[in-house]
C-alpha cells in the first residue's frame, strides 16, 4: 500500500505535514498558530499493488484549538 498527500487546504498545508507512503501516518514538522489558520483539509490517497491497482480517497480535516486564551 502506497499513500499520497493529493491536496491540503491551505496550500502552505503542504509544508506542514508529512505523510508516511508506507504507513500512511501524518506528522506535524513545527507548530501550528491558531490566529493563522483554524482549520486544514488534507486529501489522501491509497493505492495498493494489485494488478491493476485499486485507490480509495479520504479527507483528513484537522481543527487547530487556541489553547493561549
């Protein structure tokens, strides 16, 4: 199984996430600001190895709380 991050919006979303090919895990690479962005849609998608591949699509939507008020 292979996974691809097709889209983020924002699109600077793109820059702040990485997604494991392999296992498909989402991490964060620095913090993210509430006062910036509230909200990120990120589009996934899986493919597997069959023959002929299958694919299936998810959106991951991820709300930033404001944890400083």
């Amino acid at each position: 199984m292979t996974f691809i991050m097709s889209n983020t919006f924002p699109p600077k979303g793109l820059k702040l996430f990485i997604l494991s090919t392999k296992t498909g895990e989402i991490h964060l690479t620095g913090g993210l600001d509430y006062e910036d962005v509230r909200s990120y849609e990120i589009e996934i998608e899986a493919i597997d190895r069959g023959t002929p591949p299958l694919s299936g699509h998810c959106k991951v939507v991820l709300e930033v709380l404001d944890v400083n008020d």
